[in-house]
C-alpha cells in the first residue's frame, strides 16, 4: 500500500510558490475548497488539529509531504507554521478528459505528452512550451516524484501555461492503458528503441517522456506500443529531457504537415 505521507526527496523549488502556514489558516484553506498543491508537515508533529488536517487532506486527495521543521522554517518566511503549512499551484491542474476533449474540438488526432517522473521544473516548463508551440493538446504528469505547477515552472513555460492544459494523475501506467482504450498509439522516448524517424504520428498518439536520471520506468516502459529513440553520435548517450521531446513534437509536427498538405 502506498504511503500517504511522502518523504523530502523530492526536487523542488523552495519558496517559490504561494503558501499559508499556521494551523487555523492551512484549515480553512483546505476546508474552502482551493486548490492545493500539497499539505507540508513537519517531522514529528501530530496529535489534535495536525491529525484533522492530515484526515481532510487524505479525504481530498491532497498530496502531503513531511519535511523538517528547518525546511518549513525557511518557506514559511520564519512565520510561526506550528508545524504545518499548504502550498498553492502556479496554474489550476486539468483532467485527462478535459485533453481528449480538447483534442476532439481541434479537428487533429490527439497529441498528448506524458512526463513520466520529470523532476527539474525547468524541464517541465520548458517541456509546456514547447508542447504548446507545437499544438499538443496537453501534458500528462504523475502526482507524485514530479516536479508539480510551480513559479519557476510557470516562469520557464514563458505564459504557455496559461494555454496548456496539465493533468496530474495517480498513476502513469493506468492512465496509459485508459489511452489504449481510447485507441491512442504510445510511444515511450528511451534507449534501444526504433528510429523515431520510422513511424507516421498522423494518428492518435502520446509520447512519454522520462525521467531526467532513471528515464521511463520500467512498467511504463511495458506499457508503451513502441519505443523510439534519437540517434546519438557523440560521447554522451542521452539528450537533456525537455530537448529530446522538443525533437520528437517537432517530428509529430513534420509528419502531420507532410501528411496534410502542410497544415498541422
């Protein structure tokens, strides 16, 4: 069973979002609805209003993180937190329904981007940006060891976030199988894989893109109906995460031009 409470290992830019800190104030925040990004409590705080907080958080499916009281310290401005404070997204998250949707109104065959586990936020926006330069529908992201809507995401997707929606999913393997169902071809961006030049993306499609050290995971990697990859000639065998799909939209974007008379 998977923990509720998640550790500090997370990558993440510290005080770079909009946060309330203080039990009352993190209570009423939750209580009215607003959309969270995740609850932070710090290590070894429990008992009374702390232990109502961490209930509604569960029955809201708010993610909560435990962190150090040094940590809190220092995003909460040396603001008296008593331990536990919430965190605001940059941008309102999206539902996976919403993208198809999205898809469906355009006319095109849906063109999803799935960021299996991508850590640095800079990758994330930069992986935003492009995807809306390039007229994906929207970006699929895990919940959890991901970078989430954060400022500097926000600051490096450079108002492409305004535009794109972001899902946020529990798990990445399910909601690929949901696609397939959807008859929504899945390529996986890893090692050892067909030339990404091979195939015709004029078809529903999404590309996962993977993790910045580890790449895709190896159950999602099962999942994918293909696996492509860039060729690489140099001494390094792997391109930064947010450049290797900038090349692979591009390629969805050539193909779809040569197949339609050059209209994407």
């Amino acid at each position: 069973m998977e923990k509720e409470i998640i550790n500090d290992s997370e990558n993440e830019e510290n005080g770079e979002k909009q946060i309330i800190c203080g039990r009352n104030p993190v209570f009423e925040a939750i209580r009215s609805g607003r959309e969270i990004d995740r609850l932070l409590v710090a290590h070894s705080v429990s008992g009374g209003s702390v232990t109502a907080i961490i209930a509604k958080c569960k029955q809201a499916g708010i993610l909560i993180k435990e962190v150090s009281p040094q940590k809190l310290d220092f995003l909460c401005g040396g603001a008296n937190h008593q331990g536990v404070a919430v965190q605001f997204a940059s941008q309102s998250y999206a539902e996976v329904e919403d993208i198809l949707k999205a898809a469906q109104q355009s006319g095109r065959p849906p063109f999803i981007i799935i960021c299996d586990e991508i850590e640095d936020p800079h990758n994330l926006g930069a992986i935003i940006r492009t995807a809306e330069c390039c007229g994906a529908h929207g970006i699929i992201i895990p919940k959890r060891r991901s970078a989430s809507l954060n400022a500097t995401v926000a600051k490096s997707a450079s108002g492409a976030l305004e535009y794109m929606p972001v899902a946020r999913v529990t798990n990445i393997s399910n909601e690929i199988d949901k696609l397939k169902e959807k008859g929504i071809w899945v390529f996986g961006a890893d090692m050892d894989g067909k030339d990404y030049t091979y195939f015709d993306y004029d078809i529903p499609c999404a590309i996962v893109i993977g993790n910045e050290g580890k790449g895709i995971g190896a159950l999602v990697r099962k999942k994918c109906d293909e696996i492509i990859s860039l060729p690489m000639y140099g001494k390094i065998n792997s391109l930064n995460a947010s450049v290797a799909a900038g090349v692979l939209m591009y390629e969805i974007v050539r193909k779809r031009n040569l197949k339609n008379g050059g209209t994407s």
